[in-house]
C-alpha cells in the first residue's frame, strides 16, 4: 500500500474516527481543531468520546508520529516534507433553519482554505452534505486543479472504529474520476466493496441508507403496536421475517422510538430535498410521524402500568428512567427518544428521575434530576421506566429494588429484561410488541 499524506479538518466523532484510523492503515495525518483545548487535551491522547478503542488508535498514532494535530486549518497543510494529497472536510452539519442541514460552519471553513489548499490535491466532504454541495464548494473554491470527492461515512456511534475498519463498503463520487480513485485507494487495505460514483450520488447513497434504516425501525415499531392489538410476540414475529436474508435480523429491535444526531436530522433533510425537487417522499414522512407517535405511546403504556388505564392521570407519580442516551455504548443525548418520552412525562405532571451509566448527576444538560445510581432513582417510585438498553440494567438487583419502589412495576420500552428475573422480584412487568 502507497501511504498518503493526509489532514482531517473537524476532530468530532466523524473527524476524529477517520483521522485515527488512516492513521493506523498507515497514513500520515494531520487534524485540524479550532478548539485548543481540545486539540491539547488530543495531543495527550486524552478522547472526549466515548467510543471504544479510540483513544487507544489516538494515542498509538501520535507516538508513532502518523497522526499530528493542529488548531488552525491552513497549518495542516504545512506539515511534513510530502505536501498533503487529500483533505477531509469533517465538521458539523447540523439541523437548520426548515429541517435542512446548516452548511455555514462547512462553507467558512473552505472560505478559509481556499487559497491555502496544496496544488493539485483532492478536497473530500466526510460529513453528511446535502445532494449538490460538492458542486457548491467547487464553485466556491474556485480552483481548476482542486478535485472535490464525496466520501460518506457509515459509522455508528459506539462501535465508530469498528465500523471504520470494517465497512459494508466504501463510497467515492466525483465528477473526476482520477480523484475519487485517489481517496479509494486510501481504503484499500479494507478489501470493502467500492462503490465509485458521480459526486451527487454519493451524497444521496448516504441519506437514502439512513432513511431507509429510520423507516425499517419504524415499521417494526409498527408491527410492535400491531402485536400487543391482535396478541402475537414481535420478538418471534421480527425473528421470523429477519430469517429472509432481504431483510435480515439486524436493526429489527423494537424501542421508544429511533434517535441520534444522525437519523432524525438526515430524515428532514431527505424531506426537504425531496420537497426542493417537488416531489413529495411520503415513506420519509410517516417514518417520522410514527416516531413521534411511539414517544406518545411509550407514555401511554406507563400511564397504563400505573393507574390501569390508558388515559389516566400521571399527575404526581413518580417514575424512575433508566437510560437516557439515545442508545446504550454511547454518552450522546442528542435527540435522545428518552429524552422525549421523559419531556412528555413532566408535561403529563410526572416527577422523574433518572439514572444513565454515561451520564453524570452533575451534568448541567439536562432539565430533569440524574440519580447517582438506580437504586436512588428508584426510591418511592411508581414504576421503574427502561428507556436505554443498556445490558448493565439487566444485572441490576431487582429484589433490592423491589424494596426501594413504592409500586413494584416495569415498563421495558426496549424488551430487554428478562420478564422471569422481575416476577420472581415481584415485579409486573411490560414491553413493547411482546405478552404482558
Ligand atoms: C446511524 C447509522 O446507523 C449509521 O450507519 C450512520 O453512519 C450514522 O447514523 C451517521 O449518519 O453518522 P447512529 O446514529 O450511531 O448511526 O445510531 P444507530 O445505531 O443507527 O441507532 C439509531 C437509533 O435507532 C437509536 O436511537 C437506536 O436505539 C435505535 N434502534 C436501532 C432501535 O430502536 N432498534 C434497533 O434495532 C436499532
């Protein structure tokens, strides 16, 4: 393999897994992070995420003298004796104005480099972009012999380096071909399937698989609701269907409803763009609809542990909320489901509190009380609430928390308890799509 003189510009989740894993592949890579901090604290190969073997990627390629780090973007440029090949652009994109994504920080930042850029090198967007950005940055570099790649990443939050060096496949659109092969060939050494493409296509392939991902977990969300109305299991029913390798056993667990700083932001935007191309994308949009309506529905099954009915009042009881990540592996609450069920609880009058294994009861995040255990968020509950599935809740010791609750009661948004362990502690217990 012909190793490549690279820099990262945006060190988040996307920019700091990308430049510590060219890193280990064995290129040399400069990353570029406006906040000193930051990129001081990076220098000691100390990682703000939490996100398995990072930190460890981090510190082995900064002593091994691949992976340097400086604060301003025309700096990365300047490192080493090769000039830098290709530039990866990896800073946030977030939700703007009308659920389309906010390029400001993106556009400023080519601005910025524009005229700092190595001659004849290859400028990659890695954060999720709208469809036509790269042409837009063409337009705003303004430089002939600067080729602009779409390079989207596929990774998952909790298992980023893993999904990094073991993808499902590699996806490079260019208008140049010559360009999009250079930043392919970086991945060689994954032996990934490669996907070469035009430069729109490649930013679609990246919302149109987070869209279709939002869409599967609604329609098994669905088919969850389905089985408690007609009495059949989804744990049994998902099973059945995952067993067709067109669908799969994977992304089939029923939840309060999917979250994250990438799908509900990538799904507005898949709306919007449809929307901009007139064309109304109505899959898209029930997804989200029935997203919202689980968080809905999540509260109503409470209300029925609580008081016996669907309906019933929520006013003063209290609830113990296990989970607030918007999944487990993650310390992430960006657009966290519990977060929504737990804000639809205190408008219904609820007292929270709430217990997650990532999340500090100092964290000043959050409008709602973190305990420092389960144990404590559970005194003098009326129910026991899972709303993340982290596997740690499954050993907790459920005798001893049947003697710290008012009302022995769990509701399992994510069915993952072991409804025998709970009776046996002398719980009730109810999930999502499966049998009281
Ligand atoms: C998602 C995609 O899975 C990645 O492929 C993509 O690269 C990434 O977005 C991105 O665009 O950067 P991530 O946001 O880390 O990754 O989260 P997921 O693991 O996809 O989970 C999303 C939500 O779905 C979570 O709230 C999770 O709890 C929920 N989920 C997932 C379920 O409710 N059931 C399942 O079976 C799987």
């Amino acid at each position: 393999m012909f190793a490549r003189n690279v820099a990262v510009i945006g060190t988040g989740y996307v920019g700091l897994t990308t430049g510590a894993c060219l890193a280990s592949l064995g290129h040399s890579v400069v990353c570029a992070d406006s906040d000193r901090d930051k990129v001081d604290r990076l220098r000691k190969g100390q990682v703000d995420i939490l996100e398995p073997e990072l930190a460890d990627l981090v510190a082995d390629g900064t002593a091994a003298g691949r992976l340097t780090w400086v604060t301003e973007a025309g700096a990365a440029f300047e490192q080493g004796t090769r000039p830098v090949e290709i530039v990866f652009l990896c800073v946030p994109t977030p939700m703007g104005a009308g659920g389309l994504a906010d390029l400001g920080v993106l556009e400023a930042v080519v601005d910025e480099i524009r005229t700092l850029l190595p001659p004849d090198c290859v400028l990659v967007t890695k954060s999720t972009v709208p469809v036509g950005t790269g042409d837009r940055i063409t337009q705003l570099l303004d430089r002939e012999d600067v080729a602009v790649v779409s390079n989207p990443e596929f990774l998952r939050e909790g298992t980023a380096v893993h999904d990094f060096l073991h993808p499902d496949r590699i996806v490079v659109g260019s208008a140049r071909q010559d360009a999009a092969e250079r930043v392919a060939a970086l991945y060689a050494r994954l032996g990934a399937p490669t996907v070469l493409t035009d430069g729109p296509s490649a930013e679609l392939i990246k919302y149109a698989a987070n869209c279709f991902l939002a869409m599967k977990l609604s329609y098994v969300n669905a088919v969850a609701e389905l089985c408690e109305r007609v009495g059949a299991d989804v744990v049994d029913v998902t099973e059945g269907m995952g067993y067709d390798r067109r669908i799969g056993q994977k992304f089939l667990s029923p939840g309060p409803g999917w979250g994250g700083s990438c799908l509900p932001k990538d799904t507005s935007a898949l709306l919007q763009l449809a929307d901009s191309a007139d064309f109304e994308f109505r899959l898209v949009r029930a997804a989200i609809d029935t997203n919202s309506r689980q968080h809905k529905r999540m509260v109503d099954k409470i209300r029925l542990a609580v008081t016996g009915s669907r309906t019933g009042s929520l006013s003063k009881v209290k609830l113990a909320l296990l989970g607030l990540t918007f999944k487990a592996g993650t310390d992430d609450l960006r657009d966290s489901p519990s977060l929504a069920v737990a804000a639809l609880l205190r408008q219904a009058g609820a007292d929270v509190v709430a217990f997650d294994p990532a999340v500090s009861p100092a964290d000043d995040r959050l409008p709602l009380a973190v305990a420092s255990d389960a144990y404590q968020a559970a005194a003098d509950a009326d129910a026991i609430v899972v709303l993340t599935e982290w596997p740690e809740f499954r050993r907790l010791d459920w005798p001893r928390l049947a003697a710290c609750v008012r009302t022995p009661a769990v509701v399992d948004t994510r069915n993952l308890l072991d409804p025998s362990v709970l009776a046996q502690a002398g719980f009730t217990w109810s999930g999502v799509g499966r049998p009281a």
